[in-house]
C-alpha cells in the first residue's frame, strides 16, 4: 500500500509541473531512444546466434598466409582433403554466396543464392521446413541432375507457401531446378551479409559461380568452410590438428600450398565478411558510445531538474521532517517520482527506438542490401530498455532525493535565506553536471564534424579513372546458359549497340564491378619461373576488353594497349600498373618482361604496357600492384560494361540497358552510374555523419537547457545580492556581464575538458575516417567556438532578465 501511496503522490507531483516533468521526460525518451536503437541493430549484427544446431560447435575454418594479411577463403580441392583427412570435426561444410537469375516468371528478378556442399545441412543440424536437404552423390559430380533447396521466404512470396512444392521446378539461370527442399523460417545461410533466397548443390557450379574455371584449382581460395567439432574437442586443440594437415597439404602441394596455414574463429564472428567485421565492428562501438554519451547529457538534465525542484522544496521537505516524517519515506517518495519519469521516459524511448530503427534500417548501404538481421523490438531488447530506465531512475534520482531529505530544520523553516549555503551548495552540483554536458556534447559534436569532414573529403579523392562521366551495366550471359562462342558474340553486340546509343561516346568491358575487384592470381616472375621454391606474389588481376584504359581514363603511361588483334591462339599478353612495376621490376622497364600465374605455370605471359594506378577495391586504398589481362585471350560469362557520356551518365546508362534489353529480353542487366558507386562506397561514412550529427545536435540542445536552468536558477536565488548591488551603483551592463560572465567560465572549463577527451581518443576514429588525421584542427577549433557561442546566447535570456530587478523591491524584502 506504500508503494502505491507514494505513486499516487509522484503523479500529483508531477501533474502539478508538467513543464519540470515534459522537460525530465523528453530529456530521458531521447536517450533511452538513442541507445534502445543502437542497441537493437548491435544486437541484430553481433549477438543474435545463427539458427543453427548448437552453433557454439561450429568453427569457421579461414587459410592464411604470412605473406597476405588477414584471413583468407579456402579451395574446393583443399576442401575435400579437410573433409576427409581430419580427425576434429564430425562434418565439415563448404559455401559460398553467388546471385542467379530467376526466369521464366515474367521479367528476370536477381535472387541471391548459396553454393553449398553436399552435407550442408546435415552439419549445421538445419531440418528443411518440407522436404529434405542435399545428399553427398548430389554433390558428387558435375553430371549429377539439378536440384535446389529454396528459402522460406521464396517458397511464400513466390510459390505462396505451396504445401506440394516437393519435386515442382524452379528455373534459375535459364535453367530447370527439381525443388528437394524448403529451408526452415528464418534460416538463410550462414553468411548473413548474403541471405541466400535458394540453395544449390556444389555440382551446380559451372552454371552459376562467376569463375567456374578456378573452382578445381587448388589455389583458387573461393569458399568459405566450416565444420562441426567432435565430442570434447577444443577450438584449440582443432585448430593444432587441422594446420598438421595443412602443412602436409603443402608437402605434397608445394606450388599452392606453401606456407599457408589454418585459423579456426567461431561460426558467429564468420557469419560477417572477415573484411568487413572490423570496419562494422569500430562502427558500432563508435555509435554506442555516442548514443551512451548522449543518455547521460540527459540524464546530467533530469538530474538537474530534479535538484532544481529539490531546493525549491527545502521548507515543505523540513515541515514534513518536522512533524515526524520518517526520513526513508521521503526518500522513497522523491525516488518514486523520479522513477515514474524514468519509466515513461523509457515507454517514449522505445516509440522513438522504433521509429529510429526503421528509418536507420531504410538507410543501409551495399553491405547490408541482402542482409538477414531481425531488428524486431523481442523481449531482449524491452529488457534492455526497462534497465536503462529503471538505471536511470535510481542513479540520476537518488542522490537529489538524499541530498534533499536532509534538511535543516532550523534554517529551511524559515522564511529569509537562512538556507542560502545549502542553495550554493546545489547551485554548485548543477554547475558540475553543466560542466559535464558541454564536455559530453564537445565530445558528440567533435566526431560529427570529423565524420562530416570525411565525407566531404572522401568526395574530392581521385579514384584513378573519370568517375563523373561513366556508368555500368552488369550482366553474366551465364543466366541464359551461353556456350562461350554464344557469350563472346553477345559481348561484342553489346558493344556495337551501347556504342550507338546517343550521348555515348566510349564503351569497353571490364569482369569487375568498379571498386570491387576481388580476383587474385600467385605470379611468378621470369627468374623464378623454374624455381619450385619461389613463393608466388598474390596480386589483384582483371580481365578487360581492348580500349578499356582509354574509355574508363585511367592513363597508359608506357607501351601499348590490347589489341583484338590479340586473340586466343596468340601469345598472352598482360599490361601492369605502376605499382606492380615497381614492386616486380623496381628500377628497370617492365615492356616485355614475362610472368606466370601459379595456377597455370606452363603459360607465360608478356607485358605490353604500364598503367597508371587507380583504386580497385576502396576509395582511399593504399596503392596496390594489378594485372590487366584482355577479355580477348581470357573469357568469363560475367561481364561489366562500362559507357563513358557525354552527358548525364544517368540517363546515357538508362537508355543504353534499354537497347541492350532487346538483344535477350530475358538476360538480367543491371544499370548503375559510377558516381552511385561511390556514394554506395560511402555509406558508412553518410550514415554515420548523419547519425553522430543528430546526436550532436540533442546533445548541444540538452546541454544548452542545461546552462540556461542553471544561470536562470542562479539568478532567481542571488535575486537580493544583484538588487544590492543595483542600489549600489551597478549598471544593468555590469549585472549582464555577470551573469554572463558565469556562464562563459561553466562553458569554457566544459569545453576544455571535452576537446581534451577528444583529443585522447581520436586516435581510434582513424581506421574509419578519409582524413589524414583524426585531429583535425578545424573540428578542434570551430566545434568549441560554435557551442561557446551558442552557450552564450543561452545564457543570454537570464542576464536581461537579471539587469531588471528592481533595487527598491530586493531592499524592500531584506
């Protein structure tokens, strides 16, 4: 009955100051919003486990390689050894996330897809909704009949939850698929960055992997394994046993293999790509800190209204303390008051959470396009939620409620300010917890402007080639099941039909999409051709068609281009950049050097050419050796058209898909301009300038309430000294300067204090940033200069109002 008694009384109290408690309320709704939000994502992308059977037995299973850093995917062959050889898994699994084409329903539709090994499901412990899974001879060969396992979700949006779906067809690529199986509701594969729409068996692969001839070599690293531990085996103790294989792998295959060992990570940390998990990782440690930094500018608010309340209520505290109030019941009271703020704070927190989620999820970039993540509002995260709330509550309540209960009776009864070094002590709090904003709030508004700085800069970087004046069509003539005679005619219509388009003015053809080239080849120099020891160089290789340099704008410095002169049966030829010029041949000229590739050593090819470097893989990537090969010596179904404009690229790069569309209607195009490229490049960096510059301005408002209750309220208690000070023969001017002059100093001494922080920690923004450092003097100088002076007009309102008391009156009351 006392609980409810001293809620009754918290929501009169409340009631009776709705401006104390709207501002209390909105003040904690915003950063109990803030955090709920981050908090939903970071659990979607990190801590959510995979559906899967005990996934803590589950290892990723990565190659590595002294000499290129990170973790690297494993070959199909070395697959197979690991699968059979080892004694620490009870399965090991293979995958890898390819797009294929859904036809004969209308219009193409891009599906993702997921090469998988035979025991795939059996491994993970995954029972198909209907239906059944792979079985190993399904995996066997390449001859073996198509069959696919379908996601959920197809199986609802496309077959309408068909209960007969078992043994009906689905053709992908042109090509009918025997449905086996329907996957479980929610289960999209391992890789949560590529939720797979369908599921195919390994033997599949010369229809839909975009390198179908690497996928026997044993040097083409393409996928990605995994395997269950056996009973009472450690992660440990696996990873000792599998690089035992692994360096008996390199006895027997010395020219792939050397070197390279194994790296076992849990199933979780493999469900994002190992080279984006870093970068997402500093990222959401990056955006909880700063949602966490803007909870407690507003709980530093809530707290300071709540001391402003408590001294406004010294001598009804002490009447009720002298009548025989016990002191723990006021206590209680004043603490349920300000958990009721906290609990509706939170409830307003989560509204905003969800409209926040929503709207940061519709902002996504690339990387999460075909992403599966459950951002659902579940039990966990209202848990979250009411901790916050209820944390808030006590912490930011308890200490104002103590501190007030503890009244003097003698002086707080009376009716003059006896209690005026009790209101200085409080007015001496509330300065710290201003203090203590504008810190936070430098700290907030210093990574936004860091955030936004990058962006602009990341805008004006030269990425080695025109960007402004090209676009992209992407297709693979591998969707419609074309013979390499087929595929090659269909390039070369589709370079006489771009190239008639109007407003064209260049047109080639590239196997990779601009900035994401990913195909690397071992290449062995001419002095170590006939060396069985030399460590290959794994270095970024692209296939393009000749006049690529010149359509793109990426300068030929030396030599000469490729030729259509350059045919299959023709000696290979290679054109180098300067990169690898100087890495492979430092101080001599690389026209007519020869290299090998690992892969195939019997074939030599010689450089024609030295290119000037440009990025391949990022926007700001460190220089990097590549090798242009012509799509004329070495074909792939894959293809990207690139069309230089002189115009709009946007509407060139439109009209030509349309005129490539009549030359198969049924072949999936994919138009894109380059200038999109780079701004699906940047996303990171959008989002993150976006959200860290939302946060900075809540904090600058919460912080700028903050300074102006407390000069107001220091102006309402030193009410007498400035009216004596008026009579006195000061002038309104120097009562303004005053109150001003207390502002300032609560802000500089916060200022100070936050650029310091800033500063010890902007090292950790680096990786994350365009700029050449993280200490970026404009953002040091200009974000403490702006809050300054945004503080100052704060205070502003007060110091007027302090030059108008009237002396008479103040004298009067004393």
């Amino acid at each position: 009955m006392g609980v409810l008694t001293d809620l009754r009384y918290a929501v009169r109290g409340l009631s009776r100051n709705r401006g104390f408690a709207l501002a209390a309320i909105l003040s904690l709704a915003f950063g109990i919003g803030a955090n709920t939000t981050i908090f939903t994502l970071i659990r979607a992308v990190f801590l959510r486990p995979l559906p899967v059977r005990d996934p803590a037995r589950v290892t990723a299973i990565f190659t590595v390689d002294p000499r290129t850093p990170g973790l690297m995917l494993t070959s199909y062959p070395n697959y197979r050894d690991y699968r059979d050889h080892n004694t620490v898994f009870s399965g090991v699994l293979l995958y890898t996330a390819v797009s294929v084409s859904l036809t004969g329903r209308g219009d193409p539709q891009l599906l993702m897809a997921q090469l998988v090994s035979g025991n795939y499901f059996d491994t993970l412990g995954v029972q198909p909704a209907a239906g059944r899974g792979f079985v190993p001879q399904e995996d066997a060969s390449t001859g073996s009949p198509p069959v696919a396992v379908i996601g959920h979700a197809l199986w609802s949006r496309v077959f309408a939850a068909d209960p007969r779906i078992v043994g009906r067809t689905i053709e992908l690529n042109g090509r009918p698929y025997t449905i086996v199986g329907v996957t479980p509701e929610g289960f999209t594969g391992i890789n949560q960055l590529a939720a797979a729409d369908v599921f195919l068996p390994l033997s599949s692969y010369p229809a839909v992997h975009p390198l179908p001839a690497q996928v026997a070599s044993r040097g083409g690293l393409l996928f990605l394994a995994a395997g269950r531990l056996k009973a009472g085996i450690t992660m440990a103790q696996a990873e000792s046993a599998m690089n035992a294989l692994a360096q008996e792998l390199a006895r027997q295959f010395p020219n792939e293999n050397r070197g390279r060992g194994i790296r076992l990570t849990s199933i979780a940390d493999s469900a994002i790509d190992a080279r984006t998990r870093p970068t997402v990782t500093r990222a959401g440690a990056v955006l909880m800190t700063i949602s966490a930094l803007v909870l407690l500018i507003g709980c530093g608010n809530v707290a300071n209204l709540l001391l402003a309340r408590a001294a406004g209520r010294n001598r009804e505290i002490a009447l009720r303390l002298a009548v025989g109030a016990p002191r723990a019941r006021l206590v209680r009271q004043l603490v349920m008051e300000s958990l009721l703020l906290a609990a509706i704070g939170g409830a307003c927190g989560l509204m905003v959470a969800r409209w926040a989620r929503d709207l940061l999820w519709s902002m996504r970039g690339p990387t999460f396009r075909h992403a599966n993540f459950d951002l659902a509002i579940d039990p966990q995260v209202l848990l979250f939620n009411a901790a916050i709330a209820l944390a808030t509550g006590i912490i930011f309540g308890l200490a104002p409620a103590l501190y007030t209960s503890r009244a003097d009776l003698a002086s707080d009864l009376k009716d003059r300010a006896g209690g005026a070094g009790r209101l200085r002590r409080v007015g001496a709090v509330r300065s710290t917890l201003v203090m203590a904003q504008v810190s936070l709030a430098i700290i907030t508004l210093i990574g936004a402007s860091l955030f936004l700085r990058s962006l602009l800069d990341a805008r004006r970087i030269d990425p080695g080639f025109d960007a402004a004046h090209l676009g992209v069509v992407a297709y693979n003539v591998n969707d419609r099941g074309y013979s390499e005679a087929r595929g090659r005619d269909y390039h070369q219509r589709a370079l006489e039909r771009a190239a008639s388009v109007p407003g064209v003015t260049a047109v080639t053809i590239s196997r990779d999409v601009p900035f994401r080239v990913s195909g690397r080849r071992g290449v062995l120099l001419e002095g170590e051709l006939d060396s069985p020891s030399t460590q290959p160089r794994p270095t970024l290789t692209g296939v393009v068609w000749p006049g690529y340099l010149r359509a793109v704008g990426i300068p030929l410095l030396r030599g000469r281009d490729f030729s259509v002169l350059d045919g299959s049966a023709n000696p290979r030829v290679a054109i180098v950049n300067e990169a690898a010029a100087a890495q492979f041949w430092p101080g001599e000229n690389p026209l007519g050097k020869r290299i090998r590739f690992s892969t195939d050593r019997l074939v030599s090819l010689e450089v024609v050419g030295v290119a000037r470097t440009a990025n391949y893989q990022s926007l700001a990537e460190t220089p990097q050796p590549f090798i242009y090969l012509s799509l004329v010596q070495y074909y792939f179904p894959t293809a990207v058209l690139y069309v230089r404009t002189a115009g709009d690229p946007a509407v060139v790069v439109a009209a030509v898909r349309r005129a490539l569309q009549s030359l198969d209607p049924s072949l999936l195009l994919q138009a894109e301009t380059i200038n999109n490229s780079i701004g699906d490049l940047l996303w990171a960096q959008r989002l993150s300038a976006w959200l860290l510059g939302a946060f900075g301005a809540l904090a600058l408002l919460l912080a700028m309430i903050g300074i102006y209750g407390v000069i107001a309220y220091s102006v309402r208690q030193r009410r007498r000294e400035l009216g004596i000070r008026m009579a006195l023969g000061a002038t309104p001017g120097d009562l303004q300067f005053l109150v001003l002059g207390e502002g300032i100093r609560l802000i500089a001494m916060g200022a100070i204090g936050g650029s310091i922080i800033s500063l010890a920690f902007a090292g950790t923004l680096e990786s994350l940033l365009f700029l050449p450092t993280a200490r970026d003097m404009f953002s040091f100088t200009m974000v403490p200069a702006m809050l300054t002076l945004v503080g100052v007009l704060a205070c502003w309102a007060p110091a007027v109002r302090s030059s108008r008391i009237d002396p008479s009156t103040c004298l009067r009351d004393e």
